[in-house]
C-alpha cells in the first residue's frame, strides 16, 4: 500500500488537491490508519500553531495598550 505524504495530506486538508485526489485520499484515510494517523497529528499541529498566534496576538494588544511596562 502506498501512502501518502506530509506534503500531499496537507493539499487534501487545505482543499488544493484535484477533486479526483480528494476522493482517492479519503478513501485511502478510511482504510490507512497510519496516513489517518498523520492528518490528526497535522491538524493538531495546525491547533497548536494558532493557540500559540492567538496568544502573541494577545499579548501585543495588551503589550499596546500600555498595560505592560
């Protein structure tokens, strides 16, 4: 069985594979658990990455605000 890249699942998640792609993909997802494996873990990735930018971005609004010194 071949699977899929880092590379290519991030196309399928990001919607820019071909729609023949997508529908090979996901079919191979539901019958790979070690691809599966790979998405959850990129789109936790994605999760943590955007706590992390929410959390700068607070802390410069308050950081612009004048609250820290």
């Amino acid at each position: 069985m071949r699977h899929y890249t880092q590379d290519e699942l991030d196309l399928f998640r990001h919607k820019e594979m071909s729609v023949l792609g997508r529908i090979n993909c996901a079919s191979h997802l539901k019958e790979c658990p070690k691809c599966a494996k790979l998405l959850e873990e990129l789109e936790e990735n994605d999760k943590l990455l955007q706590e992390v930018r929410n959390s700068v971005q607070s802390f410069q609004t308050v950081e612009t605000e004048g609250h820290l010194s």
